[in-house]
C-alpha cells in the first residue's frame, strides 16, 4: 500500500522534476542563477542606495517633512558650499594633471633603461600606491607637523624658509594636492608603462628609418597610440580624485576654515558628524552631474578612437 | 660619406647615453621621493620618545634606535582588535567578492543570455561611481538593518567597493580563454558548473589571484565606510582604528602612531612584494581591456 502510493507521487513528480530539470539545464536560466549575486549588489548596494539618497536629500533635518529642493536651495546660497565646489575643482583637476603628467615621464624613463632592471625600479615606484592612503597620509601629516617638520628641515638645507604647510590655506590646499600626487603618480606610471610596451616597435624603427627626432616620434607615434589608455586612465583618476576623502579626513580635516573640504569630506561633516543626513545626501549628490560629465566626455572620445581604429 | 655616417652613430650614441643619464636620474630623485614619507615613519617609529621631541639635530636619522614602540602597540589589546577585526571583514569580503565576481564573469564571458550585454556596461558604471557619494544612503541602509557599528555592516557593504572590478577584469581573463576549449568540454558531457570548476578556474588563475589580491588590498585599505559606520573602538579595523584613536589628545605619541601605522600597512605590502606580478597584472587589465 504504502510502496504503491509512493510510487504514484514519483510518478507523478517525474515529469515536473524532469521539466524542472531541463529548466535548469537551459543556458539562460543557470547565466541568470549565476549573476544574481551580481545583480542583487548591483541593484541592493548602488542603485538602490543612489535613489534612496535623492529621496533622502527631499526631506527636511529631522526626516519626518518632504521638502522639495529646499536643501539644495539652501547649499546653493551657502559661501561654503561653493568654497567647496571650488576646492574640489581645483584639487581634482590639478593633481590629476600632475599625476598624469609625473606618471607618462616616469614610465617614460622606465622604458628607456635596460629592461634587466626595470622590474627593481618598479617595485620601488609602485610603492606609494601600495600602502593603505589613510595610514601614508599619516606620515605626511607628521612630516608636515609645524614645530617637527622634517620636509622644512630639508628645505632650510637649500635655505628656504620654513613653509607652513597645514597652517595657511593655500598651503594646505597644495599640501594635500602633494600627498595625493604622491599616491596617485605611480598608478599612472605604471598605466602608462603597460601602454608604452604594447606599441609595436616596428613602428618606432620605421620612424627612425625616414629621420624623425624623439619630439617626432613622441608627437606622432607613442601619443596617438596610447591616446585611449590616456583618456581612460585620466577618467579614472579625476572622479577617483574628484571623490576623494582619506587625504583630506586625515590632514587637515576640512581646516583651516572649510577650505580644504572637498565634497565627501563636506558631506560626512553635514550628513553623518552634525547629523544632518538630508543636506549631507544632497551635498555628496552634487558630484554627481559632474562626474556623470567626466564619463560621457571621455568615453565618448575612447569610442570614436575604437571606431576610426576598426 | 664614411665620416658622416661614423659622425652620425656617434652623436648617436652620445644620445642615447644622454638619454640613459636622464633616465636614471629621474628614477633615482622619484624614487627618493616616492619612498621618503614610508621610511620617514619607520625612522621616527625606532626613535626614543625624547629622540622625537628633540628640536635640535637632523630628524631623518635615528641615534638610539628601540623597539619600545613596536613593543608597546602589539601589547596593546585595542590594537590587537584592530588586527582582527580588518583580518575577519577583508577575509570574508574577500571570499564573497570572488564567488560573486567568478560566476557572474563566467556567465557574462561565455553564456549570451538577455540583457547580458547591457549588464556587463552596468558593471563597468557601478564601478565608476565612487563610495563616497553612497555612504550617507547606505549610512540609513545600514541602520536601518541594525548594522551600525558592527563589522558585520562593513562585510555587507563592502563588496560595492570590490565585486564591480573584480567581475569586470575576470569577464577580460574568461574571455581570453579559446572557445575550442569549452566545444570540446560540451562534447565531452560537461555540464556548465563542470566546465567552470574543470576548465576555466584553473586556466584563468593568474586572473583570479589578481582580483583576489585586488579585492584584499581595497577592503584592507577601506577608510570612508569604516569611519562613518563604526564609532566604538571594539569594532574598529585597522585603518580608522590607528587613526582615530591612536591619533588623540594634545601630545601625539608619533613614535606609536607610526610604528601601528607602519605595522597595518605591511600585510598589503607583503603581499605585493611577493606577487608584484600579479598585483600590476590586476591593475592594468581593467583598463587594457576596456
């Protein structure tokens, strides 16, 4: 009795497994079993929480009133706020430049010396890039240290007077413009290296053959070549930079007098440390247009680039 | 005509040596730059408190070196904290990241299904937007699940910072991996997680060790979601640890803050020292290949 009523269930679950399984087996099903995990932290962790800021920015200090744009409003008529848009301008666009422009001559000469020794050379340079930001920027900050500064110490070598690197606002702007040149140059360096190696020499001897002079060569072979590593690379690095937070959190702390804020430090300082997470939302929500800008106009360069290419 | 040729190679060669000069003398002041505030700090971390204080004398050498700094941060419980808790999120984090970003490669590299295109640019976005613009959002996210300082928040929220990049040059690794080889593994009655396990995890190792050191290195370095989820000491990892509350009062102890500093940052610069390869592989495939 009882073997035969298990029988019938296996029976009749036979075709539904069996279908089940053929379910299973298909293609598309396991591809969409196998990126759901992606899926789920694509859309849980970042899309999610990007619409959830924008309601978040909507709503008044205490979170209880929907207020429109009032935040906005408010940041837009704030003189620090636009200190800040500035300060986070000028932070990202400069040391990018220097990264970029430290990072091509670096990988540069690495290119030039006998290929033995690169790999030494690399694994010093790259060394910046390695250690946590946080904690090198702890050594800087000591290195800028007023009464201790070692970097014055070197510098009243050459007989130049003591630099008060956090003190004074434009020297703590460049104060933290070096510590993230610093971080940043030998990511692209070694960028541009990687670039550098997959030109094919060829192209190089056949320049040599008709003449050219190592501007020439420079101009018209290695930069059109790496142009899209460039493009990509500077990309990167300006909304990295852009949205930059540890160098200034553990320097200056947004001092003297908000002027080093960038946006994130801006933002934690409203959202999270005064509590207001509304106008925080709304601040860090400000990067985004422009860093949106960075991305439409770069990758649409590195398409054109793959087009005329194909 | 001889004598202009045999002119002509050597102002050659006087350039190419000229060149080689330049070369070298670059490397050597960047490298000296480059490398100043690491070794600034473990100069200052072997000096003697007093040694610290002292105004008078060169502060790039060390007289009477001593190792009561590093003594005295090991022997410190909070610190020894710090450790675990950063060992405990980046080991999970870690393990989930690859599991994620493997199967999700896999099945975007190899299996042409609906939407597969538009995901793998959505992935590539994602990993545009940076976390700062999603902390404050993920800050109530967070809270609201009852995560706030807890390293358990962290384990949550950090693969936002990883799983993007790491599925993303793993999409570039699986497929570079000839099609001849799954043909063969079909034919054979391999199923898909069989041809994934069998063939392409070990062919594309090289790329899963450099997403996994990616992967260590981002969620050991992690600073801006530690410092807004977590306030007390016991659940702090390294960084915000040796930052915050090694870094108080008005006299600094520089010579301990140094010496944490130093020590936090060495299992990311272990591992790159012994897989520097594989660490400059990760770094520049998501760009070459993109």
């Amino acid at each position: 009795m009882a073997d035969s009523m298990t029988a019938a269930v296996t029976a009749a679950a036979q075709p539904r497994s069996s279908s089940l399984q053929r379910l299973a087996r298909r293609r598309s099903s396991i591809a969409f079993l196998m990126t759901l995990p992606l899926i789920c932290v694509i859309l849980g962790l970042v899309v999610y929480p990007a619409g959830y800021a924008i309601y978040l920015s909507m709503l008044s200090r205490r979170m209880d009133e929907f207020v429109g744009l009032t935040q906005y409003d408010i940041l837009i008529e704030s003189d620090t706020f636009w200190l800040v848009v500035f300060q986070s301008c000028f932070f990202a666009v400069t040391a990018v430049i220097a990264k970029a422009a430290i990072g091509f001559w670096l990988a540069h000469m690495l290119h030039h010396i006998p290929t033995k020794g690169q790999r030494k050379w690399r694994g010093m340079l790259l060394v910046p890039w390695v250690i946590p930001p946080a904690l090198s920027t702890l050594g800087w900050w000591w290195m800028y240290d007023p009464t201790y500064s070692s970097l014055n110490w070197i510098l009243a070598i050459f007989a130049v007077p003591a630099v008060p690197w956090l003190g004074e606002p434009w020297w703590a702007r460049v104060s933290v413009i070096i510590v993230n040149v610093w971080y940043g140059a030998p990511f692209f360096m070694i960028m541009y290296l990687a670039a550098l190696k997959s030109v094919p020499e060829q192209l190089y001897e056949a320049a040599a053959i008709d003449g050219a002079s190592s501007w020439q060569r420079l101009r018209y072979i290695t930069l059109p070549m790496m142009q899209n590593i460039i493009s990509i690379t500077v990309l990167f690095s300006l909304i990295v930079t852009f949205a930059n937070y540890d160098i200034v959190r553990v320097l200056t702390n947004g001092g003297p007098r908000d002027l080093t804020h960038l946006f994130a430090t801006y933002a934690f300082q409203v959202g999270i440390l005064s509590g207001n997470i509304p106008r925080g939302a709304a601040v860090s929500l400000f990067m985004l247009p422009l860093l949106a800008v960075f991305a439409f106009f770069i990758l649409r360069g590195v398409n054109q680039r793959n087009k005329e290419m194909n | 005509m001889s004598a202009t040729i045999g002119r002509r190679s050597g102002s050659l060669r006087a350039e190419r040596r000229w060149a080689l000069w330049t070369a070298y003398i670059s490397l050597i002041i960047a490298c000296v730059i480059f490398l100043m505030p690491p070794v600034y700090m473990l100069i200052t971390s072997l000096k003697t408190n007093a040694d610290i204080a002292n105004l008078q004398g060169n502060p790039w050498i060390v007289t009477n070196p001593t190792l009561e700094h590093y003594r005295s941060i090991i022997g410190n419980p909070l610190f020894l904290t710090f450790f675990w808790n950063s060992i405990k999120v980046t080991v999970l984090t870690v393990v989930v990241s690859m599991v994620i970003s493997v199967l999700a490669a896999f099945a975007l590299a190899r299996m042409r299904f609906w939407g597969s295109q538009w995901l793998a640019t959505g992935v590539f976005l994602t990993y545009l937007v940076p976390d700062t613009l999603l902390f404050i959002p993920l800050y109530q996210i967070v809270g609201g699940l009852g995560l706030l300082n807890n390293t358990w928040g962290l384990v949550l929220v950090y693969p936002t910072l990883t799983v993007p990049f790491c599925t993303w040059i793993m999409i570039g690794y699986f497929a570079s991996i000839p099609k001849e080889l799954d043909e063969a593994a079909l034919i054979d009655g391999a199923s898909w997680p069989q041809m994934l396990i069998k063939i392409f995890i070990p062919v594309a190792l090289p790329g899963i060790i450099a997403a996994t050191i990616f992967a260590f290195t981002v969620s050991w370095a992690a600073f801006v979601y530690p410092t807004a989820f977590i306030t007390t000491p016991d659940q702090m990892p390294l960084t915000i640890g040796v930052v915050s509350t090694l870094v108080r009062g008005d006299t600094f102890a520089w010579g301990q803050i140094m010496a944490g500093a130093l020590l936090a940052a060495l299992p990311p610069v272990i591992v790159y020292a012994f897989l520097m390869d594989y660490y400059i592989a990760g770094l520049t495939a998501g760009a070459t290949k993109g």
